[in-house]
C-alpha cells in the first residue's frame, strides 16, 4: 500500500484533532494536505492523468462511486482556490468523503460512510503492555492486562475481552479485505484481530 494512505490518514486525524481545539487555520491547513494526497492517490491508482478522469475511472472501477467521485473531485477543484475561508464544520464535512475514499482506497472497493468528528481526547485505562498501529487514521491499541486482551480504537474499548499473555511486540501485518475487515497480523506471536468496517467492533481471529 502506498505511503500516501499513511500520509492522507495522518491529516485526517491531524484535521479532527484541530476540531477538538477550535483551530479553525490548523483544520484548514490539514483538510488542505489531506486533499492534495487524495487527489495524489486517485492519479496513482488510474492510468488518467487528471483528477476528474482518475476518480471517474476509479468510480468505473467499483474502487468508489459516482457519488463520492464527484464529492471528492469538487473538493479538488476547490482546493485549488487560494483565497477560500474553511469553517470546522465545513472542514469536517470534506473531511468524512476524504475518509471514506481513503478508506475505499486500502481496500479496494467502496467503504462505507462514517461518522468524521472532532477527535476529544481521552485517557485509555491501564495496561500490563500494549501494542498500538494506526490504520485509516485511526489510532488501535491491543492492550493487556491481568493476561486478559481489550482492543482500543482511538482510546475507547471495542469487542470483547479475549485471553492474551502479552501484547504483541513485532511488527504487525495490515491486510484489507474488500469486505471491509481490516486483519492486523502479529505473525511471530500467532496473533491475528479483525476490525469490523465500521472500526466499531473487533475480535480475535
């Protein structure tokens, strides 16, 4: 997977984190950079060499759809006006079809549309060890304690306990199913946990 859905996740998650702090210029700047690396994206996965014919070409694809083509394609053009003022909440609203063609991008097909809200920080409980990755800008730990394992998404307890000695410690393998299920893969620790498509529930695989 390209270096750019890494890029792309990373300005998202920077846009709803200027959200929380009411940094109207830092959303702006953010939903900015994000929209320069999707339209980087969408050239990189179609033979076009405009954004419009890459995204129509993606949407013929089945990668994403006509509607959301035409989404992030007029933010593109838009993008390109020096002089437009971006409000949080507008900035929010480009940011969710960003985020959903990011995540059609790592998987191949189209995703569906998630709440994309201001990132309010929280504190994650306790743990013995843990092991985190970020993966379509969200921020996943695989926490243990007490040899009992939780699976966090940006801080909040999703799924169900499951038994774990030690979170992992090597590096994990991401894998994308076009169904939507994201696998993290500790190889060396025969660890694998599946994320639903909507990030709201996960388990061990």
């Amino acid at each position: 997977m390209s270096g750019r859905t890494e890029q792309l996740g990373r300005q998202l998650r920077r846009l709803r984190s200027n959200a929380a702090d009411h940094d109207a210029k830092g959303c702006a700047l953010a939903l900015r950079r994000a929209t320069h690396l999707a339209r980087d994206l969408a050239l990189e996965h179609a033979e076009a060499d405009e954004p419009p014919a890459a995204l129509a070409e993606l949407a013929t694809q089945g990668m994403i759809d006509a509607v959301l083509a035409e989404r992030v394609g007029a933010r593109i053009e838009r993008a390109e006006e020096d002089d437009q003022e971006t409000t949080i909440d507008s900035a929010l609203d480009d940011g969710r079809d960003l985020d959903r063609f990011l995540r059609s991008i790592e998987h191949g097909a189209l995703m569906p549309e998630l709440p994309f809200l201001a990132l309010t920080p929280t504190e994650m409980p306790h743990a013995s060890s843990r092991a985190a990755v970020t993966i379509s800008g969200r921020h996943i730990v695989v926490a243990e304690r007490g040899h009992e394992g939780l699976v966090f998404v940006d801080d909040r307890p999703i799924g169900t306990p499951f038994e774990l000695m030690a979170a992992p410690t090597s590096k994990p393998q991401v894998v994308h199913d076009p169904v939507g299920v994201t696998r993290i893969v500790w190889e060396p620790e025969n660890l694998t946990i599946e994320l639903a498509a909507d990030f709201a529930s996960a388990s061990r695989a």
